[in-house]
C-alpha cells in the first residue's frame, strides 16, 4: 500500500494536470481577468467543506496563520491571473511546463532564507527538472 501522503501527491497531479489543460480552454473563451473571478467561485466548494472540518483552526499560532494564509492567497490569485493572461497569448503545451519551475522559487527560497540543506542528488533532481522543462518547451 502506498503512503497517504503519495496519493494525495499524485491526486494532486493529476487534478493540476487537468487543471492546465482546462485553463487554456477557459481563456479561449472569456478573459483571464473574468476566469480569475468564476476560478473563485470554484474555490468556494472546498472552502465549504473546510469550513465543516473540526481541524479547520488548527495550529498553536493561528493569527500569524492567518496572515501567513492570506499571503498565499494574494499570491496564488496574482499568479493565477498573470498565468491566465499568459496562456491567453501564447500556447499552453510551453506556458504550463515553465510555470511549473515554480518549485524551483521553493526550494531556492528554503535553501535561503530557512537554511535547508541540499543533498548532491537533489541538485542533480532540480538540474534535470530544467532540462525537462526546456525539453518539454521545445
């Protein structure tokens, strides 16, 4: 059997998979910042649903929570637009593989500014993740 936190993993990647396809075919039809504000409304399911769920104040620092989680959502919805007007004017086969090197802010930003530690062959993984990338943007 494999460890819940791998398939809510590959969940994911197949929900965000289906999501970038699906985008393209939204900005084809109405304009990215419209697709920003009906995108969400989509939100507004799994908000409901968190809403429900006893876990939903959970943590011992809940106000810098709050704030931490009211960023995320400024910069998800930025991003969202900007990835809207992106693929509204050019093609999603490229706009979504590079937009996917957003990992890579990650990883750089922990590497940075949390003094995470890199192993040689996670190097390796990131190198090989850019070349992929290129590969898949040809």
């Amino acid at each position: 059997m494999i460890p819940a936190w791998l398939a809510y993993t590959l969940i994911t990647v197949l929900f965000w998979g289906v999501w970038g396809f699906e985008s393209k075919l939204l900005v084809d039809r109405a304009s990215p910042y419209t697709v920003q504000v009906l995108f969400t409304f989509g939100l507004l399911v799994p908000a409901v649903i968190v809403l429900f769920s006893p876990k939903r104040f959970a943590g011992k620092r809940r106000g810098r929570g709050f704030f931490f989680a009211v960023l995320t959502g400024l910069l998800a919805g930025t991003g969202n637009i900007l990835f809207f007007v992106a693929l509204a004017k050019g093609r999603a086969s490229v706009i979504v593989p590079l937009t996917s090197l957003s990992p890579l802010v990650t990883v750089l930003v922990g590497v940075v500014a949390l003094k995470e530690k890199m192993r040689w062959f996670q190097y390796l993984g990131l190198a090989l993740a850019l070349i992929a990338i290129y590969l898949l943007s040809l």
